[in-house]
C-alpha cells in the first residue's frame, strides 16, 4: 500500500458519447457528442466517504462508472493507490475490480434470482479465485454476513433473494460487495429503493462496516440529506462539472453557488435547532441537455443572478473560497 494520503485522485474526467450523425455532418466530417462528464477533478482521502450529489442527469452515475471501470474515459486521469489505472488491461482490470467493488441502488435486479444468498455470495470468490476449497469459501460467506449484520448467517445464507425484505437485499448487495475484501466501494444511490423506515438503519450500517474496515466509498446520491448524514465531503455537480465541493456543513449550511443553494432550499428538510438560513433560490427552466451545453457559465441559462460577464467570459472554475470549501462561480461574493 501506498503512503500516499489519497486512495483516488480523478483529473479532468471525461466522458463524450458521439451522438448519431445527420447525412450533412457525415458530409462535413462532423461529430457532435454528449458530454455527460465533461472536465471533473477532485479526490478521496483513504477512509473517507465522499458524497457525488446532484439532480438526474447531472453526470454523477457516469463518473461513478468512469472510477469503477466500467467504462473508459475520453479524457483524463485515474490515480488509484497512486497507480495510473486510466486505461488498464484485462489483468489490470481484473486486479483493480478486487480492490473497487460496487453497490447498486437495485439489490434485486443485481442478484440471480436462482441462487440463495450464499451461491449470491460465493460466485467473486470462484470468479476471482479466492478461497482455496468449499468449505473455505463459505467460512468467508458467513464472515461477510456477519460483517452486516445479517445474523445468523447460516439462516440467511439459505435463503433466495425474494425470501429477504429490501433492506436484508441490501445488506446482501453490501456483504457481496465486501467479499473480496475490496479497498474502497461505490455506492450508486444505494438506499433510493429501500422503505424510508429502513435507510438510516441501511446508512448506518454502511457507516459501521466502512469504520470497521476502514473502507473508502463513494457515495452517488440525489438526496441532499443522506449526503449530510452520511458523507465526510460532498461535490456538487450540475452539467457535468462540480460546481461545489467541501464538507457538508460547509457545503448545506453555508453554501456560495446559486445551484446548490436552490438543490437545498428544493429539500424541505426541518433540521433540528436550526434555522435555515438559506433564501429560496428561484431557478428557471429544466436542465440544458448534455449535448448542448451553454457557453461561459454553463448555469447560467437558469441562474436569478447572471449577468452579461457569465456567458461572455470563460466558464468559471472550481477556487478554494474558504479553506477546504471550493466553489464555481464568478460572483459567489455578492449573492
Ligand atoms: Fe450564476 Fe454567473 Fe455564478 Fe454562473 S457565474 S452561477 S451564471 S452568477
């Protein structure tokens, strides 16, 4: 393991999917593309869990594909455990998936619905070869239970997934993700389809194991207030750029940007001795499609505080406005 302070370091991120051609941009050689991720940086402390917050289609799923590998990007840079794993090879990737393992937001749809939990639980082991015999695999099953507390493990591990309740999938989907004893998981909006009474008893778990195993994650939410619970830092992004980024007390309580301040103020969240002290930001319109993105800010088509600046000069980019609080937005002193 490496010294260095930060398990991923993402520069620049892309993701342009090429959109399909009319017969005049064939003609013209031209290509037009969705930039789904479109230049995003930031990085992850070992053990800590970093939350990606933003509206549907604002690019967080892509970039938490982007960083499982499951797909490659059109440019920038990957650092994991200080390696470049940017573009990796079949036995890189094979290494890396052991050390990044993902949680999905649908535990059922990711399970064979013809194995029992402990078949679930055992196929990475064979895939990745884990394990020497049988009996050795299912030692390492039961610990994985354990370790979310689906207690007793030997009644859990008999059961098919639609023998458990949403929130028992869940901490199956987790236990399998833990298996291979992985170094950092990402978690893709993992308690969005589990009964509210459920999520924090979810989110704490979560919480537990990551402490206990001192794991780092990646959590990819729209829901602003998991991320304050749950995370240690929060990026906002919008358009695929992060337009906010620090820890959340910093990002929900004392935000800069018109956009997480209308995301907040969009959450109607009573938090417990305090005011909100955010005025409603009355943003317009719908989000611009990925494939057209505005020129200089790209938020300002919707943002009460534009002016001609923010779409004559060059887009804005992320600046420590405070310490550890990064903001992108030219005029974030006077809103
Ligand atoms: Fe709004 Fe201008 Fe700031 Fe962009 S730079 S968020 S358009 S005020």
């Amino acid at each position: 393991m490496s010294n260095n302070k930060y398990l991923v370091e993402v520069e620049n991120l892309q993701k342009w999917f090429p959109t399909r051609r009319t017969m005049g941009e064939v003609f013209k050689g031209q290509q037009r593309y969705v930039k789904a991720v479109d230049g995003v940086s930031f990085k992850i402390e070992r053990g800590e869990i970093f939350g990606l917050v933003g509206e549907s289609g604002c690019g967080k799923t892509t970039t938490g594909k982007l960083i499982m590998k499951l797909l490659d990007p059109t440019g920038g840079k990957l650092i994991f455990d200080a390696d470049d794993v940017t573009h990796l090879d079949k036995v890189g990737l094979d290494t890396y998936r052991q050390n990044v393992q993902m949680v999905f937001q649908d535990p059922y749809a990711s399970m064979n619905p013809r194995f029992r939990l402990r078949d679930v639980l055992e196929e990475p082991l064979i895939i990745h070869k884990k394990g020497g015999t049988k009996a050795e695999r299912m030692e390492m099953v039961k610990k994985a239970l354990n370790e979310v507390r689906l207690q007793p493990p030997e009644e859990f591990m008999v059961r098919f997934p639609h023998m458990l309740s949403g929130g028992q999938r869940q901490r199956g989907a987790t236990a399998r993700s833990l298996i291979l004893n992985p170094k950092m998981i990402v978690a893709d909006e993992p308690v969005s389809m589990i009964d509210l009474s459920t999520r924090a008893e979810i989110l704490h778990m979560m919480k537990t194991v990551q402490r206990e195993l001192n794991l780092t994650y990646l959590y990819i939410t729209h829901d602003l207030s998991t991320a304050r619970y749950f995370t240690d830092k929060i990026a906002v992004m919008y358009l695929g750029k992060i337009v906010e980024m620090g820890v959340p007390n910093d990002v929900i309580d004392n935000s800069f940007h018109p956009y997480t301040k209308a995301l907040i103020t969009a959450v109607c969240e009573p938090i417990a001795g305090k005011v909100n002290r955010i005025k409603e930001v009355p943003i317009k319109g719908e989000v611009p499609s990925a494939e057209n993105i505005p020129q200089g800010c790209r938020f300002h088509p919707r943002c009460p505080y534009a002016i001609k600046e923010c779409w004559e000069k060059e887009e804005p980019v992320l600046e420590e406005v405070e310490k550890g609080h990064f903001v992108a937005c030219r005029r974030y002193k006077e809103i």
